[in-house]
C-alpha cells in the first residue's frame, strides 16, 4: 500500500512524531534496551560503551549516507539513513519505544518507496552540498552526542545533545521544512 500525498509531503513530521511517541514510552519502563540488557553484569560499563559506541557508527553512517543522498538526490540512500537512524537513537529507548520508532519508521519507509518507484540514478543537484548538510544536521548532531554518551555514560549528556540538535536543526530548517520532504 502506497503512502498518501499528506505522508509523503509531511513525512519528516511523521518521523518526528514517531521519535515523540518512542520517547514517551519511558513514562511506562525507564529502562533504555542497552539498560536492561547490561544490567547485574559485572563488566556494565564497557558493554554499554560498546553498544553505545556501533550506535554512534549507526547514526554516524546514518549522517553521512543521508548527506549523501540529499546532494545527489538520491532517495533510496535517504530510506536507509532513516533505517540506521532509528537504530542508533532506539538504543537509547526502552524496549517499546524501540518498537514502536523500528515498526513505524519502517512501515512509513515502505508506504514511500511504494509511493516513489524506483528511483532514478543518483546525480549530483548544483549547488545543494549546503542543503544537504542543513538536512542531514540532525543527523551529525545525534551522532556527536551518541559518541560522546558512549563515552561518559551520562544520562544528561544525551538528553543535552539531543535536545540541542533538535533546537539547532529547527532553526536550519524551519524556513525549508516544507521543501524537506
């Protein structure tokens, strides 16, 4: 089933709504997936730093690939970045909130590919190495966080980052946002 005009025109906004949605899944379990899985283990804190550290990569791969892809227009390349994006922030989601951004991210991801065909060769748009970077700015920030989360394991340095990138993509892209799609 293909997506709708109105998804595929405001699908950054459905994403941002999954991630909204995702997130208040910590009213009902507290506890991020990497959490509970670590949890009574004797070496916690190196585990988690790894874990933390392949979803830095994921969404430090996910920053690149959707720059990428914005530049060359290339929107099969965009759909993955969006894959490893959900991966990478949904480590730090309790298991629901996991699921529910996984599942909807890519139900919304089908529903538009769908919608779009296959696409054509990837060719670079003149000009559009700084829209792409603007688009993808989300991206690196949630990355930088991520790897200095992995770091420091300090709950308040992701929250700080990811509100942060949010504040700062806003204010890129709020002029844009309706072009983004």
């Amino acid at each position: 089933m293909k997506a709708t005009g109105f998804e595929y025109r405001h699908q950054t906004l459905l994403h941002l709504l999954l991630v909204g949605l995702a997130v208040a899944t910590y009213l009902a379990n507290p506890d991020d997936v990497v959490w509970a899985l670590v949890r009574g283990h004797y070496n916690r804190a190196i585990l988690e730093r790894m874990v933390f550290g392949a979803g830095a990569a994921m969404l430090l791969g996910s920053a690149v690939l959707e720059t990428w892809a914005s530049a060359y227009d290339a929107r099969w390349a965009k759909r993955l970045a969006r894959v490893l994006l959900a991966l990478g922030v949904g480590q730090l989601l309790p298991l629901p909130g996991l699921i529910v951004l996984l599942a909807g991210d890519t139900i919304l991801i089908v529903r538009l590919y769908i919608r779009e065909g296959a696409d054509p060769p990837a060719r670079i748009v003149a000009g559009s190495w700084g829209r792409a970077f603007r688009a993808a700015s989300s991206k690196w920030g949630l990355a930088v966080s991520m790897i200095v989360f992995a770091w420091t394991l300090q709950d308040k340095v992701a929250e700080n980052g990811a509100t942060v990138t949010l504040m700062v993509w806003l204010i890129l892209n709020l002029p844009n946002l309706r072009a983004m799609s």
